[in-house]
C-alpha cells in the first residue's frame, strides 16, 4: 500500500495477454516479501490515464520516464485508497454473484 514496487512496460505495438500477465505476476511475486500480490494496475492505471491525456512525447523513454515520476510522485494515501477501493469492489462483486462491475 506504501508505493509501486514492481514497473513494466510493453514493447511498442504488443498486447498484454495471459502469458505476459502471468510473466509480470511471477516477476512481482521476487519482488514483494510476503509475496502477496494485488493488482496495482487497477488502482494506477485510472488515474494515470488522467495525468498522461494532452501530454505529448517524442519518443517511448519519455513517456516511461513521466510514468515513473508520476508514480513515485503519488503519495502512500493513493495506494492505500486504492487498495481500499479494490476491497469495496470486491464486495460489490461478490454481493452480485460474481458480475463484473467497472464503475
């Protein structure tokens, strides 16, 4: 909940599929200690697609470079809300038989 500790980024014009995801989660799992996983993108990736819209880069390194100081910009409050969030989806989700909710 304290801050990202686990960065990848895709290769210009590759997906995100089950093999990659699997391959980032088994990445994530060396790194934390307990390894208990949770699924940051949920939390970031919202909020970061705010921050990047009208931003302009001329190349791949700028737009990880902003990423990264965006995220390590974030204060720990964001995590903790946003695992916080996950919970209360969680709940939502499960009151209703599993249906997948977005907002």
């Amino acid at each position: 909940m304290e801050g990202v500790v686990h960065m990848e980024f895709l290769e210009q014009g590759q997906t995100v599929n089950s093999e990659r995801y699997i391959s980032t989660l088994r990445a994530l799992k060396l790194r934390l200690r307990p390894p208990i996983l949770s699924p940051l993108t949920i939390i970031c990736f919202p909020q970061l697609k705010k921050y990047l819209k009208g931003h302009h880069y001329d190349n791949d390194e700028e737009v990880i470079a902003d990423i990264r100081r965006w995220c390590r910009g974030q204060p720990s409050e964001f995590f903790a809300d946003g695992v916080s969030q996950l919970v209360k989806r969680w709940r939502r989700c499960v009151d209703r038989d599993s249906d997948y909710i977005e907002k």
